[in-house]
C-alpha cells in the first residue's frame, strides 16, 4: 500500500517535470516577443515564398520581396489569411504543406506588433 502510493507520487512529479521542460523547451524555440521583421519574417518568406512571389515571379501579382510590399499584404489580411488556411483566402504556401505553427505565430505577432520594418 505504501509502496505503491510511493510509485504513485514518483509518477507525477516525473510527469510534472517532462510536462514543466517540453514547455520550456517550445517556449524558447519559438520566439513570438518582439519579433524583427529583417530576422524572423524575411527568413520565413525568403524559405517558403520567395520563389513564387517576386519582382521577377509575380505569381498571382503578389511580391513578397522588402518591407513595402509586404506591408501592403500584411495591412489587407491576406498574408496572415493565406498562410493560416483563412476561409477567403486562397491556401498558402502553394504546393507545399502549411508553414509551421511557429512560423505562422511569428507572422501574427508582426501583424498585431503593427508590421513594423524592424
Ligand atoms: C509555388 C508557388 C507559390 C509559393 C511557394 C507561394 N505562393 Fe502565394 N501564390 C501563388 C499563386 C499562383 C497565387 C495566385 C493564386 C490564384 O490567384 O489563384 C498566390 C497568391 C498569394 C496571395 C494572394 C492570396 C489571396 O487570397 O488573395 C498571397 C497573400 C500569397 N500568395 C502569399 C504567399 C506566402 C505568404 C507564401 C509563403 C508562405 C506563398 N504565397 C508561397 C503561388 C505561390
């Protein structure tokens, strides 16, 4: 009886700590503070983008090359539209799978940081 109440807490606190590290472990590899658009937007875009949304690849007229131009997509919802798979919006990126949750927080964070050209 003892023992196995022993077994019991041990169970839990292991299951605390794992539960405490995966948490912290997410936290830090998602950055959502302060987010630069030079650091964290453009790698994104330059990664999954860029290749299709050009000065020299104006697939569906859209440019996602420099502040200016993404700023106009980020200020009509149809950045954070397309890449969240928003009803209204056509799914993006095109013929590759959903950017990562992380990713597309990061953009959000932008967003709602008022798409700074930081
Ligand atoms: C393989 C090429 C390709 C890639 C990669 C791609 N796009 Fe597109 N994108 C297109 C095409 C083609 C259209 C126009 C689709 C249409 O009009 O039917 C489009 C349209 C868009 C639009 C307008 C959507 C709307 O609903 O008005 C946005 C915004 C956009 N893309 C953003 C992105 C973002 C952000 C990425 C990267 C995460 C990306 N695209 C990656 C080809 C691509």
């Amino acid at each position: 009886m003892l023992k196995s109440f022993g077994v019991l807490c041990l169970m839990i606190l292991f299951t605390g700590c794992s539960y405490d590290s995966v948490e912290e472990l997410s936290g830090a590899a998602c950055k959502v503070e302060n987010v630069s658009f030079a650091q964290d937007i453009v790698p994104i875009l330059n990664n999954n983008c860029i290749a299709c949304h050009s000065a020299f690849a104006l697939q569906g007229d859209v440019n996602l090359e420099g502040h200016s131009e993404v700023l106009k997509y980020a200020l009509n919802g149809s950045l954070l539209g397309s890449i969240s798979y928003e009803s209204g919006y056509i799914a993006m990126p095109s013929g590759a799978s959903k950017l990562s949750d992380c990713n597309i927080s990061q953009i959000a964070a932008w967003i709602k940081a008022g798409s700074p050209n930081n």
